[in-house]
C-alpha cells in the first residue's frame, strides 16, 4: 500500500495543510477527512503545502475540486504551494492552473489571505 499522510498548522486565520508521499484513490480519502475537518471547524482559508507530495492521481485532484467552492462560498480559498515539477505537471495537464493560485513558497501563499501581495 502506499505512504501517504498530512499535516497541519495554522498561521493566523490561514490554515496551511502539508501532504506527504502519494496521493491517490487509496490515500484520497485523508486527504477528504483533513479538509472535512477544517471545514467543520469553520476554517476556510487553506495553503497546501505540495513539496513533498511525490505523486498526485485524479482521485486526488477530485478531492481539491470537492472542496474548492465550499472554500469560495466562505470568503476562503484553496492555494497551492511548492509543487515540484512532475507534480505541477499534472496539474497543469488538467488546467489546475486556471482554477488555482499556485505560489513557488509557502510565505507567499498565505500572505495572499491577507492582501499583502
């Protein structure tokens, strides 16, 4: 079975979730109860961390597209950090890009919650 687990940590008001290992239709639904879970504690304002998720396959994408306009509908959002290529790859195949701020750091991804940018 494959590795795959997230963490967390909040930064004021943003919450910046970090995935680990590969993301798939197996680990898919870690990744759908961490969200859940943010969700349930009114927590809108998501940065996720990509740097060290090693492989990203549709189920997982489906679990950003499930809780993307729940974010938008509670003035929150979902940014994307510090993918490495093969992952950014993939996402860019699917126009994720369209639909997702992605930022090279973390930094400036949560900066962007408060307009700094």
């Amino acid at each position: 079975m494959t590795e795959f687990n997230t963490s967390k940590k909040e930064i004021g008001d943003v919450n910046v979730v970090y995935l680990n290992g590969f993301l798939d239709a197996h680990t898919a639904p870690v990744l759908e109860d961490t969200f859940s879970s943010l969700v349930e504690q009114n927590k809108f304002k998501l940065v996720v961390n990509l740097k060290e998720l090693d492989y990203i396959s549709s189920a997982g994408l489906g679990v950003f597209m499930a809780f993307i306009e729940k974010m938008r509908e509670n003035k929150g959002d979902i940014k994307l950090t510090s993918m490495n290529e093969k992952v950014f790859n993939i996402f860019d195949l699917l126009g994720f890009p369209l639909l997702y701020e992605i930022f090279d750091n973390e930094e400036d991804a949560v900066k962007k919650f408060s307009g700094d940018n």
